[in-house]
C-alpha cells in the first residue's frame, strides 16, 4: 500500500512536492490554501480548495495522510489548527511554542542571545515616530520587517543600505502591528536547513537565494526569491549548523521541536550572524532537497514522526538550482496584464514546477490575477547535477525554451554573493 502525502499550500511549491514524493511511489494530494496557483498541484494529484472546504479536517479523515507539509507558518492561524495538533497528526512542522522562532522575530533574537549566538542588532518599536527617534539616537542602515511574521503581514521586508533609505521608507512603512529593526549586514546572505528529529539535528543543505527581483541584485526584494542555489550538506561544512543551530539544542528539547528548520545567515569578521529563523523546507529550497535525498518519502515521515531518519544521499544530483520566469510587471502593481499565452517552444528535460498558470482552450497562460492588477510569477524551472555549474547551466538551457510575452529571469545565478574564495 502507497504513502499518502497532503499539502497544504498552492504552486510550484505544492506542485514540486506533490510530484516528487508521487515519484517516489506516494498518493499526492493538496489543500489548496489560496485561490490561485491551482494548476500545477491539480495536475500531480487530487485537491481540494480551502474557499470550499474551510477547514480541511474531515479531508484529512478520509485521505489518512501518512504526512501533511504545510507551505507556510499561516495553517497555525487557522481555526482548525489545535485540533490538528491535539490529534497528533504527522505534520512536517514545529508546533506550539517551538513555531515563535520563526513567528515573533523580537523572541528569536532573544533566544540567540540567550544561547551565545551573534545576531545584529535589532529593536521592536510602536510605529515609526519611534522608529524615527531610535535612529537619531542609533543611526544607522536598518532591514525593516513586521515584527510577527506572517504571510500576510502588513508590513513585508524591506531592505535599506543607508540612514536615508531607511528614514525615507519610514514614511511610507505600513507600521500598524509594529516595526522590527533589525542591523543591516550586507546582502551576502547564506542559509543552511536541518531536520531535528528524535533528538539529533541533521545537517542537510547550504543554500543561497536572489532575493532581488533583477540580475546584478538590483530592484525590489521579491515576495518569494527569484532564483535559488543549495548544495548537499550533511557535513555543515561551513560551521553554519554548529554556530547558531546546535547551540539552541536546550531550547528544542523545552519547546519539543521537532522538524525541518533553516537559519539565514551574513558572516561579519569571522562570525556568522543568525538573520533569521524558518521551520519549514522554504519554498526555493524543497524541491532540490527532495531530489537530493534517494528516499524522501521515508525520510520525511520519519522526521514528521520525531523519529531519528535513515539519510541517503544521491551523489548525482548534490548540488541545484532554481529559478523562476516571472510575468511582465513582476513584482510591480502595473496596469491590467491581459491572459498572455505560455509557450514551451521546445520539451525541457529537468524539472518545471507551475506557479500562476491556467489552462484555457487546451492552452496555457498567464493566470488573470486574485487582487491587484500586478504581473506575477509564471513558473520555477529546477536542475540538480553532481557539479554547480552543471545544474546552472541546464537550468538556463531549458528556461530559454519557455515564452511568455515581457516575462524575465535573472541571469547571474551561480554568481555568488559571497566574498570570493568562501562558499559556492
């Protein structure tokens, strides 16, 4: 009898999933969480869409998942979500108290110092007549972002490099839960994900995303990353797991943590600088994982069950890359985009996970969009190969093959961030 996995969420990232564990012999199916992004996990396997079924609980009942992936932290703030965990269901997620690491950005940066563990510095201000005052006493460049994280907070991150840029953005930051300023550190970015399961942490991938909207790291910080790379890296090779993941192993034993968790991180004269905390794969990041792992069904149920997972590794596809075709206008609100076609001018031979497409007249297009009149994310197309430049390279052959009037991706993945001669 097959595994059943339920996703909760929409898009590439529900659509990768469902596909990948239906490769590794798993029944897929999908709680469809927002009203758009449909296509793809429709194609892999059946779904359900949350404006119907508001609660997916008796879903569950009857579909006797073996394993449910929530795609965001937002099932929590659901009305159903304590019945879900009262039940003790197989969620791939921390519960309870073990989710403010992620979810209050003020209790993380506590936790790590608490614990020993370099962070910048960071303040939680009422509005932005405070925020404006701290500068004067502390100026400086801040990253502003809500303090409770959200997928629909009001207030998403906004990175500033100078005092101007961040007293300019002030004015117009939406403050109405609060600000959260946290130390500029340079755009030098690097994650690192384990599974804590049945009291171990488990080193699994390095990785680093292009937050930026265009090539060279210029334009807006997009809603999601627009391209992503992530190396095998049950070794933590470059310390990242060591310096701030196992030293909060205290607090994950008192919380009852247990499940996948990413640490973003900027190395500052020889330190690594905890930025931010996430308990879940991430959305660029689970797709290559799973083809990196040589059972990943096995494996995730066992760490969804707290138990210590048996960890295969496929030497093929060790390193990967992601990246996304964005829709014209992305990620601007623009005047209205007409349905445009999406044409695959020629079959890809690597992974194409679908974001806002529809079907219309056996055709594919542009989805007509849920809220503001904006251009959005078309697809993510994903390459794994045993070298860096080998998953890069496809990636971009077969991205080429995919048209859609206006749309774009960036062009320096695999150009690292990094200071050279360190990481990727």
């Amino acid at each position: 009898m097959s595994r059943r996995v339920m996703v909760l969420g929409v898009g590439a990232f529900a659509h990768a999933v469902m596909a990948i564990l239906k490769d590794s012999g798993a029944e897929t199916g999908c709680y469809l969480t927002r009203s758009y992004g449909h296509f793809g996990p429709k194609s892999v396997g059946q779904t359900w869409n949350a404006e119907e079924y508001p609660s997916p609980l008796d879903l569950i009942d009857e579909f006797c998942p073996d394993l449910i992936i929530p795609m965001s932290i937002a099932w929590a703030e659901q009305s159903w979500s304590k019945t879900l965990v009262d039940a003790n269901a197989p969620l791939l997620s921390a519960v309870g108290e073990a989710m403010q690491i992620e979810i209050s950005r003020d209790h993380a940066a506590q936790l790590c110092r608490q614990h020993g563990i370099s962070v910048p510095d960071s303040y939680l201000v009422q509005n932005r007549e405070e925020a404006i005052e701290l500068i004067r006493t502390k100026p400086g460049p801040y990253v502003l972002k809500n303090p409770i994280c959200s997928p629909f907070s009001p207030l998403h991150t906004i990175v500033c490099e100078t005092v101007e840029d961040t007293l300019g953005w002030l004015h117009r930051a939406d403050d109405s839960e609060g600000l959260f300023l946290q130390e500029f550190m340079g755009n030098a970015e690097i994650g690192h994900f384990v599974f804590i399961s049945g009291g171990q942490i488990l080193s699994l991938v390095t990785n680093q995303e292009y937050k930026r909207a265009f090539t060279g790291n210029m334009g807006p910080v997009a809603g999601a990353p627009l391209g992503g790379i992530a190396e095998a890296d049950p070794d933590d090779r470059y310390g990242l797991a060591k310096q701030l993941i196992h030293p909060l192993k205290p607090w994950f034993e008192k919380s009852g943590y247990y499940g996948p968790l990413q640490v973003t991180a900027i190395l500052r004269n020889g330190t690594w600088h905890a930025v931010e905390y996430n308990i879940r794969l991430g959305v660029t990041t689970a797709a290559l994982l799973l083809r990196m792992l040589d059972k990943p069904m096995e494996t995730l149920i066992e760490v969804a069950n707290n138990r210590i997972p048996s960890m295969e590794w496929n030497q093929e596809t060790r390193y990967g890359c992601t990246i996304t075709l964005a829709g014209q206008g992305y990620p601007y609100v623009v005047p209205s985009v007409p349905r445009l076609p999406v044409d695959i001018r020629q079959p890809l031979d690597c992974d194409l996970w679908w974001n806002e497409v529809d079907g219309l007249e056996g055709k594919l297009c542009m989805a007509s969009h849920h809220s503001l009149d904006k251009g959005h994310r078309i697809c993510d197309v994903n390459a794994c190969a045993a070298e860096l430049d080998h998953a890069v390279a496809k990636v971009y052959e077969n991205i080429a093959r995919i048209r859609c009037l206006g749309s774009y991706y960036r062009l320096d993945l695999g150009q690292s961030l990094w200071p050279p001669g360190r990481g990727f």
